[in-house]
C-alpha cells in the first residue's frame, strides 16, 4: 500500500493499538526498544499531514 493511501484511511486506534502490541511483543522478548521504525514514514505525515 502507497504510504499516502496509509495516511489517509488508517484508523488512529488500530494504528496505536499494532504499534503498542509491537513493543509489547519486543519487551517480552527482553528486546528493550530504542526507536520506532516509522516503516517510510507512515505514521508521521509525511505525505498528508496526517500523523499518528
């Protein structure tokens, strides 16, 4: 999916709630979580100004 196409039809609670449940998955996995990989840019707004 184009990340523009993201930005403008992603649902910002289902957005939290796969981001929330990656960093879940990490910590129980003793990976402590340094940064978020924004996956090109997808959920900051680059494209529509729409960030989550």
């Amino acid at each position: 999916m184009e990340v523009s196409v993201f930005e403008k039809n992603a649902d910002v609670d289902e957005v939290r709630m796969v981001v929330e449940a990656q960093i879940q998955t990490a910590i129980s996995l003793r990976i402590e979580p340094t940064h978020l990989d924004s996956h090109a840019g997808s959920i900051l707004g680059l494209y529509n100004n729409s960030d989550f």
